[in-house]
C-alpha cells in the first residue's frame, strides 16, 4: 500500500521576471569542480528507481509535485551547494523608513563622491571644548564655580586623603563642597542681618552724660566732656609751671564746670552780628573783629553757684590764641553731654536751644 501524498497549495506568481541585462556575467567555476552535466548524471543515476524519470538540470530550480517528488525539490540540492533559483528576492525588497539599512541606502545614495571621506586609521577621536577635560560629566557654570573653589585641592589629595579614588567621585566631591559653600553664604547673611545690620546702620554710639552729671575729673566744654584728670597745663607762668592742673588747685577748683567760655571760637559765624560796643573794653579793631564776646570765667554745670560776671575786659583766661586753639583742639573728648526738655523749660538754667 503506497503512502498518501499530502494534499498542498502551490501557487506561483505571473509576474514577469526582472531583466537580467544589466546582471554581472556568470562565475567560472573552479578548477577540478564537477560540471553542470555531471552533476546531473550523477543525480539522476543515484537510484534504479529513478532511471525513468526526466533529468533535472541546473536551470529545473522546482520539479513537478507527484509521487516521487511530494515537497517539489530540485533532484541536485545534495550535490549542488549554489544557490538556486528561488521565490525570495532580496534586491527586490522595499526599503521602508522604519528597516534596518533604510539610513544606509539614503546616504549611500544622497553622497555624491565616489569615496566617503573617513579617517585613516579608522579611529574615532575625542572632542574636547573650551573648557578642556578637567572633570567628568557636563562642564557648566555649576561645575566650574565648584572647581574654582577646591581648586586648592588637587586630586592626589583627594585620592590619597579623602579616597576619591575616581575621577566621579571627586566631582562629586567638589560639587558637595560647593552646596556647603552656598549654605555658609546664607547662614553669613542671616548673622550679618541679626547682629551686623544694626551697628552698620546705627553706627557706634558715643557715650552720653546727662547735664549736671560730669564728675569733678573732667570740664565740660561746648557740650563735650574732656577728661582732665591726669592733664598737665602747659607752662604759663605765674600760674602754671607744667606740672600742675586746675582741676585740683585751690585757686581754679575747675573740676566738673563748664569752661565754654575759656575757649570761645569768635569772627567766624558772628563777625558782624555781635558787635562792640561804644567805648568796650574788649579788644576789637575797626571791621568788628574781637578778641572774646563773653567774660573768660568757669560756670557751674548745674546753676548751684552764682554766675560770675567778673573780668569781662580781662584776656587772663581766654584761651584765644592760634598756640592755645591748637592744643584743644588736639585733645580728645571722652562724652557727649546731653540735656533734657525739662532742663530747657527749667527757668533757672537760662538754656536755649539752638539748630535743634
């Protein structure tokens, strides 16, 4: 009983086939290669079966469908190793966008020249910006301020110290410091607006001494408190030998008064607004230049002694000389001496108040 034949659907296509004209000519085959006619001898010899069956030659790519021959193979597939006639033709494939040479044959075709320009060795090589290759990953302006500022530390530190031993690492590193960096900056400003703010706006304050309240080791003059206690008065004899100080000696007893009017500042601002008077005793000369306006005499800061109206046409005590105005002026005040509304509104301190 003969085995059943398979039914199949064999189909094949009208379309005629491309031409071959333009084809490159047939290899030669090699030398000591069987030929195509002992090729096909030896295929349709191989059995006694066969003897009366039509040869296949190399052109007979499929044989008809029957019952020595189910599948349709060529008789000379295992003897013939070339490629034969078939349905799959891939010069015939279409070259979508999304296959895989499709970028290939563009630029194969959209080039112009015969050779495509390439390097000689083949190798690629590596670009290096502006900035150069000095730390992995992007260089931006993040990247370059962190390295400006640990630039100090070179990476041998980095690996033998902090064991950054990578060139990630170490940016990372960098980077860490960096933040640290930005937090000092904001924790500087918090302290600087909490502590520093005030004394840059309000400055340093000078020290204050209410009126009435200088002790007997200063003098108050034109609202400063100079401290006299360890002062020497220049040689002024018979008076003064340079080793004494009216502050302690019994014929001044200057400690703690006012001596505004020992050191008047005059022919500046009141040239002209105060004037002698007929026949005064103060010197002055013709364009009402005088040499002091009030009596040169020590006033209690606080009205607890008369005031002494004595010596209005004695120089004894003004201090009025170009010598005797620059050594004031070279010593320094120790407070400022202040007075209150209620002092003013006293009308027993005859006190003004003047571009206040």
């Amino acid at each position: 009983m003969s085995r059943p034949v398979p039914q199949q659907n064999v189909s094949f296509s009208n379309d005629p086939p491309p031409s071959r004209r333009n084809d490159p000519p047939p290899r030669p085959p090699a030398k000591g290669a069987p030929s195509k006619s002992s090729l096909a001898t030896s295929a349709t010899s191989t059995s006694p079966l066969d003897a009366y069956a039509e040869p296949v030659g190399y052109d007979s790519g499929y044989v008809d469908v029957g019952s020595s021959n189910p599948y349709g193979f060529s008789a000379s597939n295992g003897a013939d190793v070339r490629r034969k006639k078939s349905m799959v033709r891939p010069e015939r494939e279409r070259i979508d966008p999304g296959h895989r040479l499709w970028h290939y044959r563009e630029h194969a075709v959209d080039d112009g020249v015969n050779v495509m320009p390439s390097s000689g060795s083949g190798a690629e090589k590596d670009r290096v910006g502006c900035l150069g290759d000095f730390a992995p990953g992007p260089k931006d302006a993040w990247m370059v301020y962190c390295f400006i500022l640990t630039c100090w530390i070179p990476g041998f530190i980095l690996r033998g110290v902090f064991g950054r031993r990578t060139a990630e690492s170490q940016r990372a590193w960098r980077e860490k410091v960096g933040i640290v960096s930005i937090c000092a900056f904001l924790m500087g400003i918090v302290g600087y607006i909490t502590f520093g703010f005030t004394q840059t706006v309000c400055g340093v304050q000078k020290l204050r001494i209410q009126g009435g309240q200088v002790n007997n080791g200063s003098l108050v003059i034109n609202g400063y408190d100079y401290d006299f206690s360890s002062w020497k008065h220049p040689v002024a004899l018979p008076e003064f030998n340079g080793s004494t100080s009216p502050i302690y000696m019994d014929n001044w007893m200057a400690g703690g008064k006012d001596a505004s009017f020992l050191f008047q500042n005059v022919n500046k601002h009141c040239l002209n607004v105060i004037i002698p008077a007929n026949n005064s005793g103060i010197t002055h000369n013709s364009a009402n230049e005088m040499a002091w306006y009030f009596p040169c005499n020590l006033h209690s800061q606080n009205n607890s002694l008369p005031t002494n109206l004595t010596g209005y046409t004695s120089s004894t005590n003004c201090h009025t000389s170009s010598t005797a105005r620059s050594q004031f002026n070279a010593l320094a005040t120790t407070a400022e001496v202040y007075y209150t509304w209620d002092m003013v509104q006293d009308p027993s301190r005859n006190l003004a108040v003047f571009k206040s």
